[in-house]
C-alpha cells in the first residue's frame, strides 16, 4: 500500500500503521514496556544475533516508536528515521555519529542556539573545530571548506530572521566532496520542504514543534538516506542513550496526523498577519519569506511548498516598543517556542537571544525591535485585531 500513498495527508494519517495484530485496535497503542519476553532461548539468542526480527529492550527499539519513525521517514522520502527524546538528543546525536576528533564542520551562523553552543563549547573539548557563515550566500561555505571539513549543517528558514540556504545548491557543494550535509528542517515541517529530495544526507526535526503540534510534548527525530549512515546514528543514540518513550511516541504520533491540516491552515494565516503588518505604520519591517519584500522571495518559492508561519517583525520604538507589545497582545501567547496549533509571541534580544553580545546579534538580523511570531490555527481575524490593538498601545 505504501507505494500507492503518495500524497502528504495520506502518509501523515497512514504511514507506518496498522491495525494491532491481536484485538484490532485501529490506533496504535501504546506498548508501555520496558523489556520484551522472548518465546524460548533459542528464539532470544537469533534475535540478539539479528537472525530473527523481534523487540529486546525499549532502548534499542519500541513498536510504538517504530510506527513514529515509519511515519516520519515516508513524510520525507527518507531511508529510516530514528526518533529521540528531544530535538538536542537528535542534534548532538548526529554529531557524535558522524564527527570525530580531527574534523572540522560548517554551521549557518544563525543556527539554533543550542546546536551551536555544543559545538563551540563542547565538541571543540574533543577536537571538533566548527565555523559559522552566513549560508545564505553559498560563496561564504565554499570559502569556509578545509582539507577537514566533514559536515555542513544548515538550518532554513532560520530564526529568528527567516533568513533560507539554497539547499540544492549546498548539497551540490557538499557532495562533490563527500562533505555530510544536514538539514534541521524543523522550521519547514515535512509538508513544506523535503531536503533529502534536494541532495541532503540527514534531516533532523524537533518534533516537539510542527510534528507534534500541540505544544505537551518535547521530541526529536533524525531522517537518514542510506543504511550506513542509519546504523551508525543507531549505534550512537543506542548507547548515549537519547531514545524517545512510548508513550511521548505515540502523542507525537497522534499529532503527526493532522499537521498537514494544521501547517496549511496556519501557512493561510500567517500570510494575511505579515501582509496586515507590512502595512502597519507601526512596524518598521516583516520578515516573511511569502511576502514580495523578503530578499529570497524566489528561493522560498522554488524550494519550499508554502512559506510557514513564522514571522519576524520589527516595531518602531526599539527595545521598549518591543516590550509594550509583548505586555499588550491577548490572545497570542508571550512564550517561546514555535509551531504549536496556537500562536505564541517572543522577543529574542531579551528572551532567546539575550545571551548574544548586542553587537553580534545586530549583526545577525537580530536588533531590539524585533518580534518573532509563530502563528497558529486560531480564526485570523481574531489574530490581527489583537496584533492591532497591542500595536495601538505603542
Ligand atoms: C526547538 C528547536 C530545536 C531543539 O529541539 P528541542 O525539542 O527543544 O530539544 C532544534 N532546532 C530548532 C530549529 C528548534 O526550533
């Protein structure tokens, strides 16, 4: 049947499963356990060997969790996927399977700032040396290549200046010289960009975003194209030990199969938010890659499906305009985090980005007026009457 499913819904309602075996349960459930009974030694010893297929131990692998990346790796074309307790499991994961000491890695400098963090501060404990460029210009990566370089990781959109990397044309960099490149594709969704398709080797979601979508949950999974580099990811997180839980699993599950719904109810939106914004005297400028003004219009439209619903704007008034705004909406939530069903509101020079020297985040897009939005699924009227009447406080 999989073969036949090709549209995205279809696969993010269907893929990877099926009825239970033993009553019928149409829902996967939850198989809450932490071991597995083998039905005689002989049977036990071929499963340990990988003679025989079977469950040994939740760690090593869950049915629940199995159903999950099934699911995830059909949405994004891949190889097999493995599912983590968060999105940084998933990230640090993959840099312990595919860098050692010695190598060297590229970064987009605006990469989510964890990621970084473990690469600056502690992979270069283990001699792990990393670079940030800003990849929306492929000269800057190309530049920035060693005799040592073993990965290029990107993130696209990135946050919060919405800034896209060409991936086509990275990979096309990357794989004339056997360089990985990864994909953090968390901002896109699997419904709206599929980097394998474009040359990417590994794609990483923290599912505690877009897949789950209702904001209970913290989850990662990493999507590969190949078995080598699948067995080498499992190796890694079997014993750094990373797995996602079943029951976290199988709410991720139940989440994934409405995000198709959801990403193109709240792509709907968010487009009529930034057009509202970019007409507001109030705001200086949108980040918005479905607006005409975004510098990579044509980027975001050649290689994403729609544009997302993440928006960035600047509020005339700086720091204090950004505040007043915070403290005024209603009904967007003032919380970090992104891609749930509701819309949630942030300020990154005081929240997430308030660890970055002010000179550096200026240099990144990122100056004290700015405002990251994640909009939701609630009825867009209602979105931009709380956007207008906050910005009337300013
Ligand atoms: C949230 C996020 C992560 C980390 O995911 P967690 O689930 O919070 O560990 C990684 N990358 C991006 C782009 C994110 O937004």
């Amino acid at each position: 049947m999989s073969e036949k499913m090709k549209g995205k819904n279809t696969k993010a309602i269907h893929s990877g499963q099926h009825p239970d075996p033993i009553f019928g349960a149409v829902m996967t459930p939850i198989y809450q356990t932490s071991t597995f009974a083998f039905k005689s030694a002989e049977d036990g010893a071929k499963i340990f060997k990988g003679e025989k297929s079977g469950y040994i131990y939740t760690r090593l692998g869950n049915p629940t969790t199995v159903a999950l990346e099934e699911c995830v790796t059909e949405l994004e074309d891949g190889y097999k996927s493995l599912a983590t307790s968060t999105g940084m499991a998933a990230v640090t994961t993959v840099y312990l399977s595919l860098l050692s000491s010695g190598d060297h890695m590229i970064s987009t400098d605006a990469v989510y700032g964890p990621s970084r963090v473990v690469m600056e501060k502690d992979l270069s404990r283990f001699g792990i040396e990393s670079s940030y460029v800003d990849t929306s210009d492929l000269e800057n990566i190309e530049k920035a290549i060693k005799p040592n370089t073993k990965m290029v990781y990107i993130e696209t959109p990135a946050n919060p200046t919405l800034k896209l990397t060409d991936i086509e044309g990275c990979a096309k960099i990357c794989n004339d010289k056997g360089i990985k490149l990864v994909v953090d594709n968390t901002f896109a969704s699997p419904i709206l960009q599929n980097p394998l398709k474009m040359g990417a080797d590994i794609v990483i979601h923290s599912m505690t975003k877009y897949l789950n979508g209702h904001s209970d949950v913290v989850a990662g999974i990493i999507v590969t194209k190949n078995e080598d580099d699948y067995k080498k990811i499992k190796h890694m997180l079997t014993y750094l030990g990373g797995t996602i839980d079943p029951h976290q699993a199988w709410l991720v599950l139940r989440g994934v199969k409405s995000l198709g719904l959801r990403v193109e109810r709240a792509c709907k939106n968010a487009m009529k938010v930034a057009e509202f914004l970019e007409s507001h005297p109030k705001v200086e400028r949108v980040f918005y890659p479905g607006l005409e003004s975004f510098p990579q219009y044509d980027l975001a439209k050649k290689q994403m499906k729609d544009f997302g619903s993440m928006i960035s704007f600047i509020v005339k008034g700086g720091l204090e305009a950004g505040r007043k705004l915070m403290n005024s909406v209603q009904l967007a939530t003032l919380a970090v985090s992104l891609g749930g069903i509701e819309t949630l509101i942030q300020h990154p020079a005081s929240m997430t980005h308030s660890s970055v020297p002010k000179e550096e985040r200026e240099a990144s897009g990122i100056s004290d007026g700015l405002v990251r939005i994640s909009i939701g699924c609630e009825d867009v009227e209602d979105l931009i009457s709380d956007l207008e009447n906050a910005l009337s406080k300013i």
